[in-house]
C-alpha cells in the first residue's frame, strides 16, 4: 500500500477552470422565475418590514421589474396581489371580477413588456376575509363548492394573458376542472403549474404580512395543506396532479423540502419546480443585515442546491439579484 493517496479528491479543485470543468450542476438565468407582490393600494406601496429588499408594487412599479428581469433574461414573473380589504369578503368575489387589479397588471404586463412569461397564483386567500384559500361552511373549507369559483377564476386570468395558471390552494381535484375550464374557454395552451406537495408551513409569515392576510387568517391552513412530516404523499398528490393535466408541479416551501423534489424529479422525470418562499428568502437577509451571512452567496448556494436537487426551476423573491449575479456582475 503506497504511502499516498491514490486519488486525491483536491486536484480537481485547485484551480477556477478545473472546478468549473468538472461542476455537476448548473445554476443559469433560465432557471429563475422572479416573485413579485403587488398591490391596488396606494397607501400599501413600499418595502415589506419581514421581508427586507422586498417591496410591494404598484403597477407602473411591476412594469419596471419585469422590464428589467427581461433584459436580464429572466423566462418568467409570478404575480402576488395584496389587495385592499374593503375589496375582501368570505366569498373572494374580487377574484371573479375580469376588470379586477390582478387580470389589469396582467394586460400591462403583456401591453408592455410581451417577452416574460407570467404566472398568476389561482387561489382565493388575497381576496378572502378570513385568509383562507377556498369557501367556508361554518369552520371548515369547503372543497367541492370552491373548486368551481377556482376555474372561473383561472380562466379570468387566461383571458386577461396569463400564460400558466398556478393553483396554490390545495383543494382536491382542482387541477382537472381548471384544465377543463380553460380548455372550454378557447385556453388549451395555458399550462397549468401545480402547487401539488404545499406543506403547512411556518416559513409563508412574511408572505402573508406582504399580502395582509396575517391578521385576518383565521386558524391554520393544515385541513388542506401538507404535514411536513409526509413524503409519500407528496408523490401521490404529484400523481394525481399530472392525471388531471398538470404540465408541470411545483414544491413548496423550497429548502427544507429538497428530499421531496429529488424524490418528485426521480420518479416522475417531468418538470419540477420549487419555491424559494418568503420565510426561506427572509431568512437569508436578515443573517446578512445582521452581519451573519453573505446574501449574494447565501442566494446563489441555496439556488444551486435546488437545481442539484432536481428542480428545474426556483420561484425566488431574489431572482434579479441572482440573475445579476450569475452575469458577473
Ligand atoms: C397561498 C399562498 C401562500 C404563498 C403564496 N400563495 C402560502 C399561504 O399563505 O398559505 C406563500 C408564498 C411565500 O411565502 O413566499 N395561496
């Protein structure tokens, strides 16, 4: 036995090109999809206290991001809407309403800035007076009577230009009957990105500061959201998604779920998406504002380990940071 290594394991990573040469995942622009919250409220516009380099957007604000994640190559932005709670009520009627603000930030974004995708959230909570995302019977929510204002719903954001719908609500089966909505409506090329393994989880707070529905939630959300401690299941909600017509699904929150998206891509093998959720991105600011940790490099480290994972894509609140970043800059 000689008396060195026989393979050292530090040659290859003694030099930038040798480390890049030999890199197992890439993490590109491509990969991004950048988050942004916005709102009908004046009075509502600016940073978001628990979420530093946040900010909530008015439109003319949200035409001046996703001009700027375009040219930075960005594929797509995700709209969240803070809507102003005269406008709340426990039937979400705001979410019918085709002159609404969200179908309105829509035909913006597609007036001005047509080369970014958009993806828009299907579910009720912004526009619900307890905060939950379906209907509710006395305490509980309602499944089967909030699926059908979900599809309608849906294909109010399709007609408004939403390229993919993302039902984020968890209700069951709702993903067939938004893929049957939109086909009857003249859709058949919207996508659908489902939400199939959302966990009930304590990382959404500062989402839910952002888009005011902290106070007004009433309860929890775990009758139709995941318990962290499942897997399997989430294997099984992802099956029964893709059944129903989902084009691609998403996990959510994004890091402490990795198992679940390496478990979903190794599987499934379809398209695989993860989100970077508000608590996650929180997290990571505060250590830096602190002095505690480097967000650029807490941001490109968390974002590659998606991709490692299996992800295929990140819904991040960081995406034009990052995106900045990976141009070297
Ligand atoms: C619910 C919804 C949630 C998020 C987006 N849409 C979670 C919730 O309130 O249960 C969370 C996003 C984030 O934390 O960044 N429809």
């Amino acid at each position: 036995m000689s008396q060195f290594p026989q393979l050292r394991m530090r040659r290859k990573r003694l030099t930038p090109w040798s480390r890049n040469l030999t890199r197992e995942t890439r993490l590109t622009v491509h990969d991004l999809v950048l988050t942004t919250v916005i709102t009908d409220s004046k009075a509502a516009e600016g940073p978001v206290a628990s979420l530093p380099g946040v900010a909530r957007l008015g439109l003319d604000a949200l035409v001046e991001q996703a001009k700027e994640a375009a040219s930075l190559g960005i594929p797509a932005i995700a709209l969240f809407p803070h809507i102003d709670p005269t406008r709340k009520n426990a039937t979400a009627s705001e979410a019918l309403n085709a002159d609404g603000f969200v179908p309105a930030a829509i035909r913006r974004l597609k007036a001005e800035v047509p080369e970014i995708g958009i993806i828009v959230d299907v579910a009720l909570d912004p526009f619900t007076d307890h905060g939950h995302d379906g209907l509710m019977l006395g305490d509980t929510i309602d499944n089967d009577s909030t699926l059908e204002l979900l599809a309608k719903g849906a294909v109010i954001l399709a007609n408004a230009g939403a390229d993919i719908v993302a039902p984020s609500d968890m209700m069951d089966g709702r993903v067939g009957l938004i893929r049957d909505a939109l086909d009857h409506a003249g859709h058949p090329d919207v996508m659908i990105l489902s939400y199939a393994a959302k966990f009930a989880s304590a990382f959404y707070g500062p989402y839910r500061d952002a888009i005011g529905t902290a106070s007004a939630l009433r309860g929890d959300k775990r009758t139709y959201q995941m318990d962290p401690a499942n897997a399997d299941e989430a294997l099984q909600e992802v099956a029964l998604d893709l059944q129903e017509g989902a084009d691609m699904v998403m996990v959510k929150p994004g890091l402490p779920y990795l198992d679940i998206c390496h478990r979903i891509k190794s599987e499934f093998a379809v398209p695989t998406f993860a989100f970077q959720v508000s608590g996650e991105y929180a997290m990571i600011q505060s250590a830096s504002e602190n002095g505690w940790g480097d967000s650029d490099r807490l941001l490109i480290e968390t974002l590659t380990a998606f991709r490692r994972a299996g992800c295929d894509a990140i819904l991040t609140y960081g995406a034009i940071r990052a995106a900045k970043l990976l141009a070297g800059e």
